[in-house]
C-alpha cells in the first residue's frame, strides 16, 4: 500500500526538479505563502476546504488580487497533477477551483508613444526596449540573451531551454528592428547582449519608469511591450495561429485577447449570407429598398 506522502515532501521534489529559472523563483514565492498553510497536510488532505484558509489570509489580510492567488493554487494543482500522473504518490486528487479573475488586460502603445518612449530612455535601456517592441520577447528572455545565440546572417536567435516562461527553446525571427537594437549593443561585452556598466542586467530598474512618466505613459509595464508587439502585428495582418508560434504561446486561447484588433478576419465569412451580389463601394449612396411587391408578399 502506498504510503501518504505530505505536502513538504512533494514542494522539495518539485522544487528539484525545475529546471527553469525564471519559474522556480515565481514558484518558490508562491510556496512560502502555502507553507504556513499545508505544511502539516499529506497530498490526500488538500482540497479547496483545505485551502480556503490560506485564501482568506492571502485576499484579506495581504490584500492581493484574486490573480495573484490564483497563481500559487495552480501551483498547487501542478505538484498534484505530478503527484498523481508522474510520481504516483496519488491515485486522484478533487478539483481545487479557481477564484473569479477580471478579464485580461491588453494595454498596448501607439507608433508616436513608443517613439516617444524610446527617445526618453536612458542610453543603456533604449536597444533593450527596442528589441522588446521588435521580437515581444519577455523581460527575462532579453536580458538573458547570449552572443553565441545570435546570427545575424540567418537573422534569428534562440532562446534555450529553461530561458522562456514554458521552458521550451524557442527560434527568434530578427526584423531590421531587432537587428539593428543588437547592432547598437555589439561589442559591449563579450558574452551578454544587453548590460550596463559592463554587467548583465537582471532588471530595467527605475530608469524605465521615469522615461515613461517623462513622456506621459500611465498604466504601463516592461511586459506591455509584449502586448504592443503583439498588438501591432495584428492590426498590420499577421493571423494570430501565425502570432502564436512568433510569440512561443503553447494555448491559442492565449491569443484569442488580440483577436478584437482585427475584425476584418471574419469579412469573408459575414460575406458568405449576403442578398446583394453586386459590389457595394465604400462611396457608394446605394441604400436598402425593397419593392411593392416584395413587401405586400411579407406582409
């Protein structure tokens, strides 16, 4: 008979087993909060009762958002899921609900306010935000970029495994943008691509922020320069099944939150139940009429 296994038990054999950076920071945050709460359960005892402490705690005493909460309890549904499927340390384990969360948000810049930005910013972050805005590569994926995953006659870099959010390596297109945010930074170090005072950078820091209140931008972090990325594409064309493998998304849902940019995709198919054959020019004064006849038999 299998032996029940506890909650601390499973957090070190997660935590072992990570191999990606940029998660097992998030994840070991999250975990210090849980600790308090589940540390004394075995893998069978936790469920949403078990957990509903640990919520009110997080909601009313911390105050943080129903997102933020909702992060660590995935956590907690990953370790079960590998608990169960990988580990077999359980046969099941029951649905632990999420909490409501408010629709994604998509806050992009416009042409003129990312020119603005870039030429507010300080020397150093400028071809960091430029090559942000050209490829939508996330904070972590920029400045963790090495020359040795860079080609600049093929026009693309990699991203390794255990460097993007999912873990997965992932090829990098270079537009003449990103190429040329690259240029500005060659031979600045010889391992790094983006850095300051000859160091790598781990952050933008607050000359970010400063550059943004300079120019008037509110409501906007480094990763909104994904969004604008994104967003930009969608309005100039790009399908989002194309934006998806660009941006290294795993879920097409993930892209659904673009797809309002453009709506001229669904044309084709509004067109199919049309009445009038004709073409209708947009400076045409044809307007809708219906005959005597036509009217008197719907009558």
């Amino acid at each position: 008979l299998q032996p029940d296994r506890s909650w601390k038990e499973a957090v070190l054999r997660y935590v072992g087993e990570l191999d990606n950076p940029s998660r097992l920071v998030s994840s070991r945050d999250h975990l210090r909060q849980l600790d308090p709460f589940l540390v004394e359960l075995t893998l069978n005892k936790i469920n949403t009762e078990s957990l509903r402490p640990f919520m009110r705690h997080r909601k009313e005493v911390d105050g943080v958002s129903n997102a933020t909460v909702n992060r660590a309890l995935e956590i907690v549904r990953r370790i079960l899921h590998l608990a169960r499927d990988e580990w077999g340390w359980l046969d099941s384990f029951p649905r632990i609900r999420m909490l409501r969360e408010p629709k994604c948000r998509v806050r992009f810049l416009s042409r003129q306010e990312a020119d603005a930005l870039l030429a507010a910013l300080p020397a150093h972050l400028r071809p960091v935000v430029a090559y942000g805005l050209a490829t939508g590569c996330r904070m972590g994926e920029i400045l963790n970029l090495e020359w040795n995953r860079v080609d600049f006659d093929r026009r693309v870099a990699w991203l390794d495994h255990g460097t993007t959010k999912n873990g997965e390596a992932r090829g990098i297109p270079l537009n003449n943008d990103a190429i040329l945010a690259l240029r500005a930074v060659k031979g600045d170090h010889d391992r790094w691509c983006f850095t300051y005072r000859s160091k790598r950078m781990d952050r933008v820091g607050s000359g970010f922020k400063r550059a943004l209140k300079r120019v008037g931008i509110t409501d906007f972090r480094f990763h909104d320069l994904r969004h604008t990325w994104a967003s930009w594409h969608v309005t100039n064309g790009t399908s989002l099944q194309e934006l998806m493998e660009l941006g290294g998304w795993k879920s097409y849902e993930m892209v659904l939150r673009y797809a309002h940019l453009a709506p001229d995709h669904l044309s084709h198919a509004a067109a199919r139940i049309e009445r009038v054959l004709e073409i209708v020019e947009p400076n045409s004064t044809k307007t809708l009429r219906f005959s005597k006849e036509t009217t008197h038999a719907n009558a």
